[in-house]
C-alpha cells in the first residue's frame, strides 16, 4: 500500500469516528447534522494543511491517534482511544492488574491522585490524595486517559514502575521507584466514639466489603450502640454493587442511584435488603476525597433523607463504558452512562453536597485551594472535627430515621 493511499484511508477513518463520536452527542435534528459536517469539514482542513506545511513530513497515524485521544477527553477523562495492540490486551485482561501499586487517580487537566490505599507501595513511598501526577514510567501524565494510567501502573508482581509526583505547586517534581504488589484491602475499623456512638470506618468497597460491614455492625450493635457514625472520607473505589448492598442495609426501600445515557435507558438501582434493617440514628462523613461507590452511598442517604451527611463536597466520578471496536481492530472506551443520585443529580464531576458542611480544619479544604488536608491516619480522632460535627449531630437525634 502506497504511503498516499495509507494518509488517505487514515483520514477516512479519524473523519468517520469523529462523525460517530461528535454526531451522537450532538444529535439527529438537522441543524446538529449541519454543525458536525461543518466540524467535520474544519478538521479535514487543518489535516490537509498539516500535510502539505508542515516542516516535514508528518507521521499521520500518530496525528490521528493524537486527534482521537484529545476527542474523547475533551469528554471526559475516562473516554479514551485504544489502539489495536492495548485493544487486545484490554480484552485479555479487562481488569488492570493482577499487582498495582495502589493509587487511585482522575484527572482534572492534570493527573490527580484522589486517594492512595492504605499500606500500599505508594502510601509507602509517601504519595498522598491530591499530589499531581507528572509522569509515568516515560509517558507524560497529561497525555494519557484515567484508564490507561491505571493500566500503566499495574502489572505482575514485583516488577518496577517510576512515578514521577508534585506534592505542591511550588515544589519540584520527585520521582519515585514503586515495587507492584499484590493489594490487600483494609478492614473495617470500627470502635465507639462517644456514648451510644458506634463509628465505622470504610476505606474501599472491594468485592465482599457489604457483608463486612454488616457483620462489623452487628458488632457494635452488641456493645451497646444505638446511632451510627459510618465514614466514608477518603474512600475510592470498588465496586458498585457493594455500594448498592451496603445502602440496603439502612434502607428498607427506595431508590440508591440510577444509570442513564443518550442511548443507554434508565436503570434503577434499589434498596434490597436481605436482613434485618438498621433504624438507628445515621450520619455519614464524606471529603473531597470520596470517589466513586462510596458516593452513591452518601447520595442514596441524603436523597432518601436516611441520614446526615457531614463534610465538604466529594470529589465526583460516576461514569459507565463500554469498549465500541472500530473498523482497524482499535477499539473506543467510550462512557456511555452516568450514574445518578436518587435527587436526579448526576455524581460525576457533580459529586456529592453535605447536609451540613464541615471542613476537616478551621480552613475550608476543597480540590481548589492550597490547604493542608487532613489524612485517613488522623480519622477517627479526638481532634477530628468532622467526626465531632457528627457526634453533635447524633446527641440530637431522639428518634431512629426512617427511610423515606
């Protein structure tokens, strides 16, 4: 195949994905048709001039890998390219791994880490929630997806990865060697902090983690605890039917959060309960560090008026993929879905609003402010505000909740 025949097929193929991507957001009426041809016909044009001024000859497959991978994040930062080789992999291994380092990441312009598991490699190596990601191993972290930089970081264990963070602003990059290793999740802590105050803290809400905590409240329940604290600060990731179990088990009924997309149709997803059902005075404590399950959780109490939520406003990811092959065996990671709330708001980006807004400090700590964050290691002590905000909250409640 001739290099002109191979640029023109290229063309071809960014302009029809484009025409995919771009049309099906923007719709079928006829001036959304007219606006994408006319979009359509902007990229032709700037392809045609890179090709015949640009200084050289331009690699035209990495121009419109580059064009595809900044189409889809301009949508979100989980939407991303792959090409046929990551496509495969993806298939053979959907989930990163089988060793991680454990950080959870999104990106915001820059690559930023929401949480780091507790007792990972990263946590070792000093890596905290809201460190900047610069790059990875030799990939700049602004050039790749959320997916593809967790992909990155995960491999077999005890192989290497450098991580190179900026801890703040006006500091210098430091790099870091992290040993990829089998994750453990931590258990549940729980203890009581006050009279009657039984307090639970979640870290992650990996497979089984519903019934954990199940058994863990029944725990307290036997030590004398009749109102609940459950903390979900600085909790990322897990998976979503744990979410929805662990909801059920102070809702009888109602809805938790529901999925919804241009073509996707409205999934509800209920409160199931299969035991008995917990009617004791809740609050529950979110950050800005909360992501993913365990905002639909604080969303499904707030929208259900179940419990308090106390805190400052959580970080925001809610998104459902789903891998679309294209016609060269690349393939789309495209989100087809948002989750929302049960108050018809979606997660993403959005996250979650307390009832009672309570900072960590005397500061207000939010994703945008240079502050000083307080860490999972000061949760739970008796300098913890938002636990004493909680407390407080609780010596109020005379009566248990009552799900709506």
């Amino acid at each position: 195949m001739t290099t002109r025949i191979r640029a023109v097929l290229i063309t071809i193929s960014c302009l029809l994905i484009s025409y995919i991507v771009v049309g099906g957001l923007l719709g079928k009426n006829d001036s959304s048709a007219e606006k994408t041809y006319r979009d359509l016909g902007v990229y032709s044009e700037v392809l045609n001039r890179i090709k015949q001024d640009y200084v050289t000859e331009p690699n035209l497959r990495k121009v419109t890998d580059g064009a595809i991978r900044g189409l889809l994040e301009a949508l979100d930062p989980y939407s991303t390219y792959l090409s046929p080789e990551e496509y495969q992999d993806y298939l053979q291994h959907p989930d990163s791994g089988p060793a991680d380092v454990g950080l959870f990441l999104s990106k915001r312009g820059f690559a930023t880490v929401v949480d780091v598991l507790p007792g990972s490699p990263a946590e070792k190596a000093g890596i905290k929630a809201g460190d900047l990601v610069d790059r990875i191993g030799n990939s700049a972290g602004r050039d790749l997806s959320v997916v593809q930089l967790q992909r990155v970081l995960a491999g077999a264990p005890g192989t290497t990865v450098s991580v190179t963070v900026v801890h703040d602003p006006r500091s210098e990059p430091q790099t870091v060697t992290l040993t990829r290793a089998i994750l453990t999740y931590p258990h549940v802590i729980t203890k009581m902090v006050d009279e009657g105050a039984g307090y639970l803290r979640v870290a992650t809400f990996e497979k089984g983690k519903a019934a954990e905590i199940s058994a863990k409240f029944k725990e307290l329940e036997s030590k004398g605890a009749n109102k609940i604290i459950l903390d979900l600060r600085s909790c990322a990731g897990g998976e979503v039917q744990e979410a929805v179990d662990t909801a059920s088990l102070f809702l009888d009924k109602g809805l938790i959060c529901y999925l919804y997309g241009q073509r996707y149709p409205r999934q509800d997803l209920t409160a199931h309960p299969t035991g008995p059902v917990s009617k004791l005075p809740l609050v529950v404590l979110i950050n800005q560090f909360t992501v993913g399950p365990a905002e639909l959780i604080a969303s499904a109490m707030l929208g259900n008026k179940r419990a308090e939520v106390v805190g400052v406003r959580s970080f925001g990811v809610g998104v459902l993929q789903k891998p679309i092959p294209v016609g060269d065996g690349s393939a789309l990671l495209l989100s087809v879905a948002k989750y929302y709330g049960a108050d018809g708001k979606p997660i993403h980006d959005n996250g979650v609003t307390p009832s009672v807004i309570q900072p960590a400090s005397t500061e207000v700590a939010t994703m945008d402010e240079e502050t000083e964050l307080e860490g999972p290691e000061h949760f739970g002590g008796k300098d913890d505000l938002q636990l004493q905000k909680a407390i407080e909250i609780l010596k109020h409640s005379s009566t248990p909740a009552q799900a709506a």
